[in-house]
C-alpha cells in the first residue's frame, strides 16, 4: 500500500472512532438533559461533520471522493 492510503485511512478509522465516542458519551450518557429534536440534530451535525472531513482529507490527497481507498493500482 502507499503511505498516503495508510494515512487516509489510518484517519477514517480515527475519525470513526471519534465520531463513535462522541454518539456514546453525548448522545447516550447525557440524554436526560436535552429534548430529544435537539439530541437527533446534534447527532446529525456531529456525523455530518466528521464524514465531510474524511472525504474532503480524502479529496486533497488523492483527487477523488470515497471514504477508503484499498485498491492498488498496478
């Protein structure tokens, strides 16, 4: 694999990661204080976010928009 796929998707997992932390501890800890329209747009937002930044890091370092890139083009 080339280093730069290593990086994008080193960084998918991370961001996956994140945005699964942020769901848990926000959204299933902390329920109770909120309404739940404003618990379903904050999630929203929240994973919106995230995956925009995978797929505009993606489009920076390799040209095209897709969330993994494992093909090897040989």
């Amino acid at each position: 694999m080339d280093f730069r796929k290593i990086v994008l998707n080193f960084f998918s997992v991370l961001n996956s990661i994140y945005l699964g932390l942020v769901i848990y501890i926000e959204f299933f800890m902390e329920n109770l204080t909120k309404e739940p329209y404003e618990i379903y747009y904050d999630l929203w937002m929240y994973v919106f976010v995230g995956y925009c930044a995978i797929l505009i890091f993606n489009y920076a370092m390799f040209g095209k928009v897709t969330l993994w890139n494992f093909k090897s083009n040989k």
